[in-house]
C-alpha cells in the first residue's frame, strides 16, 4: 500500500472517530502513519467481531422469545 493511500485511510478512520470533534494534531511521518493505520485496521477487525455477536445475540434473544410462544 502506497504512504499517501494509508494516510488518506488514517485520515477517514480519524474523521470516523472523532465525528465532529477536531481531530487532535500529530506529526504525519512515515512512523505515526503505520502505528495509526495498524490501529485502524485492529479497531476495523474488532468492530465486525462486536457486530457478529451482536448478530448472535440478537438471533438468539429471536428463538428464546419463539419458545416462550410455544
């Protein structure tokens, strides 16, 4: 992946974070740009993984409520 590619990817993921807060400043260097970018990529990865369970859970509060009908 291209530097200006991540840094536009950690640019997104900060908006995201931060809605309509000011992003704080931080030096945008090669170093800050990858921790940054691993940590978006990290909380991307987690994100889906609440998702699933929550899917889960929800599907599953489903088929207890339809038991209790029966």
């Amino acid at each position: 992946m291209e530097p200006l590619e991540r840094e536009t990817q950690v640019a997104a993921w900060l908006k995201k974070i931060f809605g309509d807060h000011p992003i704080p400043q931080y030096e945008v260097n090669p170093r800050t740009t990858e921790i940054l970018h691993h940590l978006s990529e990290r909380n991307r990865v987690r994100d889906r993984d609440v998702c699933l369970v929550v899917e889960d859970l929800k599907q599953k509060a489903s088929e207890y409520e339809s038991e209790v009908f029966f």
